[in-house]
C-alpha cells in the first residue's frame, strides 16, 4: 500500500495493538498518514510492534499498559499528547474467555474479560473524551464482538460484554451528539487471530469446537482485511460497521467456498486447551 495524507496530523491511540486486528488497525492509520500509539501488557511486544511500524515509514510510538489500571491508560493518553494532540482512540483490547457453561465458569476468567472488555473499554473513553470535548473534535471506536445484539451460548462472558460495550457506545453517542465528538461502534466478523488460534474450554466441551475450522473458513479474514474499514469510520460520521452482514454471510461463504477454504489443508489451525473448574 502506498502511504497517503488523509490522517496527516491526527494522533491515534489503539489498545492491544502489539498484534493481531490492533497492530493491523494502527497499521491502516499510519499509512494515511495518522502518527500511531500502540499499546499492549509486553514492553518487549509493544516495542518489536514500533519498529515493524517504522520501518514502513509509519510514525510510531508505544508503551506497555494494562487497559484494566485506569493509571496505565492515563499514561498512554499522555504518550499520545506529546505527539501534540490526541485525535483517534480505538479500544480494541479484549479477551475471549472460557467456552463452556456459566455454571462451571471459572470465577478468575470471568473477571478477567470483565476487567479488560468493560473496564478496559470504560477507562479508555473516560481519559480520551475529556480531551476530545475540551477541543471540540476527535473520534472514538469501540469494537463489538460476537454477542453485542443477542446472546451466545457457552460463551457468556465475552457475548455479554460485547453487548454491554454496544449499549456503553450508543450511551455516549447520545451524551455527545452535537459536540463535534464522533462515537462508533466496528464489528469486524470473524479475523483470524490468537482469540480463534488459540481457545480455552471447560472439560467435556471441546467437541462442541470442532466445526470451528469450518465457520472460519467460511467467513473468517485476514487481520489486515479487517482492519481495512477502519479509515473509513474514523474519517465519516457512520456511527457502526460491520461485517458479517446478511448479505456478506452469503456472498463471503460463497467464494469461500469456490476459493478452497473449507479444504482441510487450507482451514485455519487451532489449538484448544482445557480449563479445569479452580483453574483461570
């Protein structure tokens, strides 16, 4: 891709980005021009993230932060603001949490996609719209996820808190409308990351995983694919994207299907790891 000037002088943060849909997501934004922060739980991450992005002429800087400790995500604002402005924030930190029953559900997981999905999300907004408000401009994204307009069994703690950060986002698109503040809400379908490479489940559960493969070879994408319609939300006033729409679940299927997708050689691997109750 060849750079363009479409974010030249926008600063834009994006949580979870040492790799994955974050790192593609602050990728996009460099090359139209945006200087990026990125920000992940590995100094070491963040840092290889930074020079992979620099060496494609992307302005880049980064710092180690748990989106859970308001603090660490106070300093990752003020990394930002000495770039000289904070225009973009993309809270795309989250986890996935253990498939299987809420019953048997780990109590410490729980907590954990709690404290990254709703917490993370939550502090992140609080420490970026103070500043957007106070200058009149700046856009806002919080991804959904399977989950966000219904519920999803065996998956209660992710599904439920995509659906608390979609009524959180149109909450804030309310309290905002008029501020020149833009809030979104991105879905980007299925990407093939670490969150579908790697699953944890409850015991006795992991055969329910096994057509995984196959809807992903239907309608998965690449994290880079994904990561494409974000220069369109954060550069117009649409206040959602997303993907998996009734017409791409039919055309994408399709051409997944003539594309060899489905075929055992080519489907994305995964590797599934049983949690024992008492363990997180």
């Amino acid at each position: 891709m060849v750079p363009s000037e479409v974010l030249s002088g926008r600063v834009a943060v994006v949580t979870g980005s040492s790799r994955g849909l974050g790192f593609a997501m602050a990728r996009e934004l460099g090359l139209h021009g945006a200087a990026v922060v990125l920000a992940s739980r590995s100094d070491d991450a963040v840092a290889a993230a930074v020079e992979r992005l620099r060496a494609e002429g992307i302005t880049a800087s980064g710092r180690r932060c748990d989106t859970a400790a308001l603090s660490d995500v106070e300093a990752l604002r003020d990394e930002a603001l000495s770039q000289g402005t904070l225009d973009i924030w993309i809270n795309n930190a989250g986890v996935s949490g253990v498939y299987g029953p809420t019953a048997s559900t780990p109590v410490a997981d729980f907590e954990h996609v709690v404290h990254t999905n709703i917490l993370g999300t939550f502090h992140g907004a609080r420490v970026a719209l103070p500043v957007f408000l106070s200058q009149g401009h700046g856009d806002l994204v919080n991804l959904y996820g399977q989950g966000d307009t219904g519920p999803v069994a065996q998956q209660n703690a992710y599904a439920s808190s995509k659906r608390w950060v979609r009524q959180f986002t149109e909450t804030l698109r309310l309290e905002t409308k008029g501020t020149g503040v833009r809030v979104h809400g991105m879905n980007p379908g299925l990407v093939e990351t670490g969150l579908l490479r790697q699953v944890a489940c409850q015991p006795g559960y992991q055969q329910r995983l096994g057509a995984l493969p196959v809807v992903v070879g239907l309608w998965g994408q690449s994290a880079h694919d994904a990561a494409r319609p974000v220069l369109d939300v954060v550069t117009s006033d649409t206040p959602e994207f997303r993907f998996l729409t009734k017409r791409r679940l039919v055309t994408r299927g399709l051409r997944s299907l003539l594309a060899g997708r489905l075929r055992r050689a080519n489907r994305m691997g995964s590797e599934i790891t049983v949690v024992e109750p008492g363990q997180a």
